[in-house]
C-alpha cells in the first residue's frame, strides 16, 4: 500500500455523496437565501428552520468524524519510525478509536434526529489538511486547527441540546467534546515537542494551521458573534491548551472573514438585483 | 472431648472458663503457598529469551497496528471502516506494553529488540500490508483476522503456557491483556468477513488469499520466529 492517500482516494460506499468546497460558497442560491436577512446565524431553538439546520450540521460532524478518523489513521501509517516517533503514532491510534466512537455516536444521533447518511453532501477538504507531508504540520492542521473547530462545533450542538430540551444531544455533544479537548492537547503537545529546537519548522506548522482555521471561518462559519453558526468555545480551548492570545486571534480572524461573507453577499444580491431590474 | 497433643485445644475447650482466647493464632506458620497455588518453578524462558520474543511482539504488533490505521481510508464498508479504526488503537496498545517490557528485561535500548523474527516474516506481513485498492476489503480482513491474528493467538499461548508463572508474572500480565483484545478481535474480524463472504466466488478468493499467507507464514515460523510454538511435539513410541 502506499504512503500519502490522496482525498481523491477516500473508499466511500453509494449512499456518500460528494461536493466541493467551491461549489457550495458559489452556490446561486446562496445569495438569495442572503438577501432574504432571515435574522442571526446562530444556531438558535426559535428559528424556523432550526431543526433543519440542526440535521444538516449534524450530517456534517459525522462525515467530518470518517474523515478525522481516516486522517488519523493515516498519520499510524504514513511515516515510518524515524519521521514520526513511537509515540507519536500511538497517540493517532488513540485517536482513531476516539474518531470510530464519534462516527457511532453521530450515526445514532443522526437517526435520533430525523436524518441518514447521505442525505447532505460531503466535502473533503477536511482530510486535505490531514494529507501533509510534514506530520508537524499534519497534526497542527488537523489536531489544533480542525479538533479546535470540533470543540466550537461540539460546544454549540451541546447548548442547542440544553436549549431544545434535547437530552440525548446534550449528553453525547458533552462526551464527544471531552475527546476532542484530549486530541487538541496531544496535537499542542507533539507540536512543542518536535519543533523544541526548530523554530522556523514551529513557525511554519502553525502558519499551516491559521491556513486552516481561515477555511473553516469561510462564509462566517464560526467566531464570536451571533451571527456566527458556530461560536468560539473559548472557555473549552483554554482547556485544550489554547492561550487567550490564541483565541483573541482566531476571533479576529473570524470578524475578517465574516466580514468578507457579508461583502460577497451584497455583491452577490447587487448583481442579482441589476439581473432583475 | 479428648486431648489433642502438640496441638491446640478445640476452640470450645479454649473458651472455657470465660478466657477471650484469641480464634486464630498469629504466630502459627502457614505454608507460602496455598494448597490452591499450583505456580510453579522455572518456566521455560530465560530472561534473554523473553526479551527476544517480547521484542519481535512489538515489532509485529507495531506493523499491524500502523496498517489498520492505513486502510481506514481504503475501504468503503462503513462497518469495517469503524472497527479497522477501533482495532488499530488494540494492537497499538500491545505494542506500548511490549514497549515498556522490555527495559525491564535489562534491554534499556528497546528499539534494539523491535525486530522482526526473520526476513520471512518481514515478506508475511509486507504481502499482509499489500491490498489498498477499495474493492480488496476481503483480502484486508482475511490477511488479519484469518491468518495473523490466529498467529498472535497461538504464539501469546504457548508463551503464557510455557513461561514461569512466578519469576515472569509480567510479561503474564501483559498476554492475558493481548490475549483477551485478540480473541474479541478475531471475533470481529471473523464476523466481518462471513458477512462478506455472500458467494462461492468470494469464498475462493478468501480461501486462496489465506493459504497465500498461509505458506509465508509458514516459511517464517511464525512471529517469533521458529519456535513460536516451541519444538514440534516428538512422537513417543509406547511399544
């Protein structure tokens, strides 16, 4: 078997579909569903469309699981004994069991809430961050960047749980949230470890995991304020090792991105409206 | 009630008379082991020899370990996708066992000892390690749950079978664990794989796959070499 498995390569079974990252922020509808001003992102009970939205993200976590999982269990064999220490990689095994056990929480909350696999589409560039060659930055742009996303997300499904009277959802978010306070601890661990007396390395690994942290703030996703889907978990990244200089960077990467969402909506409901006139 | 001599009196006799004689007696010598104890003196492995065996475990258990994780993402079957992922952090969690053994096996560099048994066992698991492509799950799983694992079971028995159960308690300890985690995942895997197995063209692709890695093995002697099994039992002539 060889090392380093494209994205392209990922085995799924015919109920996955899969889209692209840029189909879904070019989507036509998106602008439409922009200018109907529809109130603030945030995932919030008194929404009309909550429990849809709440299906959908729920759809999105378990395909980010397989991915996580596939992405760790990728890290076990991809290097060999001299480029990932013994350690190391036992770790990306604990971690694909934790991932295999959040696969199964997500199937059974996804039939608790109403939704199947392959109902929404899925979108790989998770696993792409998880296909670098260097495993410093593997593990900066998969274990801080994206298991620090899982804690936003995990977070914010938990207080929908709390606030729709949902117990199940509650309970399972908490314990999924647990795990992913550890994978980010292993991920800031193995990061001061291997680049102790490499700074220029370090340097590089964690400019790997803004990279990524700016995707996932794409369109406003996560950050700080309602209008964000996802809020930043800071309380449970302090947990996990982030410093508050971190997160206040990360919030204000997530302002900027928000920002740019807005500016490409009103060009997108200008254009739209210029169309129609 | 008659006189017992040497012996101490009945517990009925002590008592007599209003005493608060104590019911067992501290000082009276028991024998270290009780009758129920049948662990024994020696075992049949030298300190040497257990490191050697403990260090082409982890050698083996290392290599497995390190492919679960690899298919992950090469096979559709979400069922399969999820227990591979389970099943990649066991046999990572032996081989940290094996790991932490062998310092105390006086081997404190253990990575000396983290060898294969022979080259042929390096060809058995690199034809284990071989299938990637999405349509070879079957071949995946019989590699591991038909061939190697049933090896791991057999060679952590006889070792656990054959080793001293007082000097090497440890390295006991250790098997029972890997033990326990082998048989549930054969279990698993074994389950996998009948589910499969839905026509009598898979069944032969299964079968040939397994005597493929059957005759490797063979030629390696097993994951601690030859010998895994100990020495072949010798025919006793009873005439």
């Amino acid at each position: 078997m060889k090392k380093m498995l494209p994205e392209s390569e990922l085995a799924r079974d015919e109920r996955f579909v899969r889209s692209k990252i840029e189909d879904r922020i070019f989507d036509p509808r998106g602008a439409k569903i922009a200018a109907r001003n529809t109130g603030p992102a945030k995932m919030a009970t008194d929404r009309p469309a909550a429990a849809e939205r709440s299906r959908s993200l729920m759809h999105g976590i378990f395909v980010g699981e397989v991915q996580a999982l596939e992405g760790a269990g990728r890290t076990c064999f991809d290097f060999d004994d001299t480029e990932a220490p013994f350690q190391l990689k036992l770790d990306m095994a604990r971690q694909c069991w934790d991932e295999s056990r959040h696969c199964e929480i997500s199937i059974k909350l996804g039939d608790h809430m109403g939704t199947e696999i392959g109902e929404y589409t899925e979108s790989t560039f998770l696993y792409s961050a998880a296909c670098n060659p260097d495993p410093v930055l593997r593990l900066c742009g998969v274990n801080r960047a994206l298991e620090g996303l899982a804690i936003d997300v995990f977070s914010t499904m938990k207080e929908f749980g709390n606030e729709s009277g949902d117990p199940v959802l509650e309970f399972c978010e908490d314990w999924m949230l647990a795990d992913e306070v550890t994978h980010v601890k292993m991920g800031s661990d193995w990061l001061r470890r291997l680049t102790d007396k490499d700074p220029e390395r370090r340097e590089r690994a964690l400019e790997f995991q803004r990279t990524v942290d700016a995707i996932f703030n794409l369109g406003g996703f996560r950050g700080d304020e309602e209008e964000n889907v996802i809020q930043l978990a800071r309380r449970f990244r302090e947990l996990a090792g982030f410093t508050e200089e971190e997160n206040d960077s990360l919030s204000a990467l997530a302002r900027e991105s928000t920002e740019q969402a807005r500016e490409m909506a009103e060009m997108a409901t200008a254009a739209l409206n210029a169309q129609s006139s | 009630m008659a006189p017992r001599p040497g012996r101490a009196p009945y517990l009925t006799e002590r008592s007599r008379g209003g005493e608060n004689a104590p019911v067992t007696d501290e000082t009276k010598p028991r024998a270290p082991f009780a009758p129920w104890d049948r662990r024994e003196l020696p075992g049949l492995f030298s300190v040497e020899e257990t490191a050697r065996r403990v260090g082409n475990y982890k050698w083996a258990e290392m290599r497995l370990f390190e492919v679960l994780g690899g298919w992950v993402a090469t096979v559709p079957e979400l069922d399969v996708k999820l227990v591979l992922g389970r099943h990649c952090y066991h046999h990572a969690w032996h081989s940290e066992l094996w790991h932490k053994r062998l310092p105390e096996l006086r081997e404190m560099n253990p990575e000396r000892l983290t060898v294969p048994a022979n080259d042929a066992f390096v060809t058995f698991m690199d034809a284990v390690r071989e299938p990637e492509a999405p349509e070879h799950t079957i071949e995946k799983l019989v590699g591991v749950y038909r061939v190697l694992i049933p090896r791991f079971i057999a060679a952590y028995t006889y070792h656990l079978n054959g080793t001293s159960r007082i000097t090497d308690a440890p390295t006991i300890r250790s098997l029972s664990f890997a033990l326990q985690d082998e048989f549930d995942d054969w279990r698993d895997g074994e389950m996998l794989i009948q589910s499969l197995l839905d026509t009598p063209e898979k069944i032969e692709r299964a079968g040939r796959r397994q005597e493929e890695l059957e005759k490797l093995a063979l030629a390696s002697g097993g994951i601690a070499g030859p010998g895994s099994l100990g020495e072949p039992a010798q025919e006793v002539s009873v005439a």
